[in-house]
C-alpha cells in the first residue's frame, strides 16, 4: 500500500511539473502572397526538453502584426497592418483563447483611429489595451469588456513634430506603447520625434492623459521599450542608428533620465547604412538585455549592471534567419524564439543562464511573414 501510494504521488507530482513545463507559443505573421500565411499561428513547446511543435493556424485574420495576450489567459489581442472597411484607420482585433487547443475565435474588432497600427498591450489588471499608430503618429486607448473584447478608442492622442532625418523623420511615428511595472504609466516611443512619450493610465476609464516624455540622441528613431526587472532601468532599442539607451526610471514620479546610449553592433560594422534595430528585450534575472538587429541578422547580447543599468555588448549571436523582426524569452529565461519576417521561419536558441549569450538548438518551424511571437504559459 505504502509503494502503491508513493508511485501515486510521484505520479502526480511529475504530471505537474510536466504541466508547468508546457507553453503554448503565438506568431503573428503578415498575411500576403509572399508569406503564405493566413493569420496567427501556435506551437506548442516545452521547457523542460526544449520541444517546439510546428506552428498551426489559430484563426486567419488580416495581417496580426503585433499580438499581446490577457493576463487571464482568456484572451489575445492583434493589430492588423490593414486597411479596414468603414473604420478609419486599421483594426484591433480582441480573440478568446482556448487553452486545450490553442485555437482562437473572434470576439470583436475595433479601429485603431490611426493609420498603421503597429503594436499593443494589455496593462497589468486586464481592464484595458493601449496600441501604437506608427503610420498615423498616435496612440489609442481601449477598455477591455466584461467578454474579454474591446471598447471603442477611450482615448486618441496624435502626436505632432518631426525629428533630425528629414527622410525617416518629418513626422510623428508611434511604435509602440509600454506599461510600468507598477501600472500607472504607459511608454509610447515615436521614432518620428525621437521621443519616449510618457502617460497616465487609468484602467477604471480605459483612458490615457498626458505625463511628460524622455528623449533620445537627435535621429535615433526610438522603436521597442522593456523595463529591468527591478523597475529602476528602462532599455530603448534605437531602430535608425543600431543603438540602445539606457534609463533611469523614477517609479514616483513618473521620469526617464538617459544613462547612456551603446552600439548594438560589433565594431567592425558600426556606421554602415540600410540596417535597423527592431526588439528589446531584458532578460528575468535583470543580469542581460537583448536587441535584434534586422539585415544585420543578429541578436545584440549585453551584460547589465545591476547598480548602474549601463550595457556592455558581449555577443552578436547569428539570428538563423533573415530580417529577425521579433524575438521572445520564455518566462524562465532559458530559450529564445526568434522569428524571421524574411526567411518565413522561427528559431529556437538556449539561453546560458551564467553568461546570457544564446546557442542555436539547431530547430526551426515555418511560419511565413512571422513577425510577432509570444509565449503563455499552461498552469
């Protein structure tokens, strides 16, 4: 009896273990005849074996560039880089999700207000969604319903400037919208104005209001935001000049004071032109931040300093794959996906967890047109 029960409990505490190894893995692709592809796709991977699944459709929609999902689970969220008819501006799609499958089912879609919605995310309580208009220059509020889908625009704020580059920069260019660890503010980088807009945010309302805005080196073209895990530092991946700027972050009041700002590239190729930054990532143990390189195809690997949050660059890891537009930790910091808009495929990197330098596992999916990939977790 004694053995029986034990091989019970054994029995049960590895099927937990096994559970919350397991993760259901989102790719947002561009859906047109280049890619192949039909919306947004998942995997299924473990952690425990580094398994990845090969991606299938979760639900065809129109060009999900960016996705974020519920804190409950229960929902994910998409921009479509699309025209929508009789909504000005694109769409922002809200979908509920069915764990056991990882399939997806419309609830609704909404306008983005602006042009070319490019990014969103949902704040840390559910209540509401906040996107980035990166053709149109704004931001936009929604409130999140009782069935999970969206409200109409709470708030639309339209930003307005230009910046140093007169090609890249004679307008306004929202590209994407962050919350503080603490949830009361949202970050919105504009790659236009070389600015990182600051916001209030109230989930009762679902609305934004206006804080004040840090700034980064004139032609930088500010693009994706990640806090440190301890919420004393911010990172900004500068898409025009293949840099990144490290913050003070001052949770009181609200303020980013530029440390410093760093070369995501080696030397050797530091200055040369058509190449640009996309993601950035910090990683859970606050000791590394990472930056993808588009055509320069790789993965920036810094070194963080705790006491100081200034960067040192230590890897150039190769992405596997052309035009490495997003990439994802895995909630225990051990792998990476990367995602190829050009190369229509995802790579799976292991993550030193002494060093922060990644390793190629040598697996990769299809999925054309990837451009967004997230993970969620299955309890």
């Amino acid at each position: 009896m004694i053995r029986i029960a034990l091989s019970i409990l054994l029995a049960a505490l590895t099927t937990t273990a096994i559970a919350g190894d397991n993760y259901l893995v989102y790719y947002g692709c561009y859906t047109n005849a280049k890619s192949g592809s039909k919306g947004i796709y998942v995997s299924r991977f473990n952690s425990s074996s580094g398994e990845l699944s090969d991606p299938d459709l979760a639900v065809a929609t129109s060009s999900p560039s960016f996705l974020a999902i519920h804190p409950s689970k229960k929902y994910l969220y998409a921009v479509g880089e699309m025209g929508t008819p009789g909504q000005k501006g694109g769409g922002v799609s809200a979908f509920t999700l069915s764990l056991s499958d990882g399939k997806l089912s419309l609830i609704n879609q909404v306008s983005s207000v602006g042009a070319g919605p490019c990014h969103v995310s949902v704040d840390k309580t559910g209540r509401m969604a906040m996107i980035a208009n990166y053709g149109g220059g704004s931001v936009a509020s929604y409130s999140v319903l009782e069935n999970g889908g969206l409200s109409d625009a709470r708030s639309f704020v339209q930003h307005e400037g230009s910046g140093a580059d007169p090609k890249r920069q004679s307008g306004p260019h929202a590209h994407s919208f962050n919350v503080s660890p603490d949830n009361r503010f949202g970050f919105a980088c504009d790659l236009g104005l070389d600015k990182v807009f600051i916001y209030r945010i109230d989930p009762a309302t679902g609305k934004i209001t206006a804080h004040g805005h840090g700034s980064v080196p004139p032609g930088s073209g500010p693009r994706h935001f990640a806090f440190h895990p301890s919420g004393k530092y911010a990172f900004v991946n500068n898409e025009m000049l293949m840099t990144v700027t490290s913050f003070a972050y001052d949770a009181e009041k609200g303020t980013l004071t530029e440390i410093e700002t760093v070369s995501t590239l080696p030397e050797s190729d530091r200055g040369k032109k058509s190449l640009s930054t996309a993601e950035t990532v910090a990683h859970p143990n606050g000791k590394f931040v990472y930056v993808s390189n588009r055509t320069h195809d790789t993965i920036a690997v810094f070194t963080c300093d705790p006491a100081t949050g200034r960067l040192t660059l230590i890897q150039n890891a190769s992405a596997e794959g052309k035009i490495p537009r997003n990439f994802s930790l895995d909630p225990t910091g051990k792998w990476m996906i990367v995602v190829h808009q050009d190369s229509n495929t995802g790579a799976l990197f292991k993550v030193d967890q002494d060093s922060g330098k990644l390793t190629f596992t040598g697996k990769k999916v299809n999925v054309g047109g990837s451009v967004c990939v997230r993970f969620l977790g299955l309890d």
